[in-house]
C-alpha cells in the first residue's frame, strides 16, 4: 500500500485513526496472504491450534473467564514470529471467542451445551 493510501486511511473519520494500527493492518494483510499460500488458508493455520474443533472453557461464573490463555500466548507468539502486529495474547483470546475456537459460555448457559458439536 502506497504511503498516500496511508495518509488517506489517516484522515478516513470511521476508522481508528493511530498510525501504528494502520500499517500494522496493511502488513498483516500480507502476512495473511503468506500463511494462504504456505498452508493452503488462514483458517487451516488458526484452527490448528485447536486442532480444528472448539475448546470448551468449563467456566461456572463470568468472572472465571480469563484475558488469556496457553493457547492464546501460542497463537500470539506463532504470529509475532510470522511478521504479525498487534496480536498480543488477549487480542488473539478475543479472537478465540469471537470465531468460536473457544466455547466461553458459563455452563450453566442455554448456548454452552450446543456450541462445539
């Protein structure tokens, strides 16, 4: 991406406007593309650090839930050495929950027992 794309994202007033998180963006942009072509998808490569099915957290209360994991710390420190910014162990958890690789739901929740089948 060219420095005046940069510059222009920069300006863009519905989007984080921090300089480091911009190019950051643009470069795991890249290092995604590597992963595709080294590992066939970028889905493959996050999912095998679960070995593709959901990881059932167990958790009684909300409070129980933690920032982060073993598995997160792993993820984050595969992709730090894969050329990857901004992808510290809580980053990459919340990435766990959100694309349910982790199944973070109380036990005592509707969704828990249907989530990971």
């Amino acid at each position: 991406m060219a420095l005046q794309e940069v510059e222009r994202l920069l300006q863009d007033p519905s989007i984080v406007r921090n300089r480091l998180k911009v190019e950051s963006t643009v470069e795991n942009a890249r290092r995604i593309l590597e992963v595709q072509a080294e590992l066939g998808s970028f889905d493959a490569y996050i999912w095998s650090f679960v070995d593709g099915k959901p990881v059932a957290g167990n958790w009684r209360a909300l409070s129980d839930l933690p920032a982060e994991t073993d598995l997160s710390r792993a993820l984050s420190r595969d992709l730090k050495r894969r050329g990857f910014r901004f992808v510290g162990p809580t980053v990459c958890y919340a990435f766990m929950q959100a694309t349910g690789m982790v199944n973070d739901h109380t036990v005592d929740c509707f969704r828990f027992g249907g989530l990971g089948r």
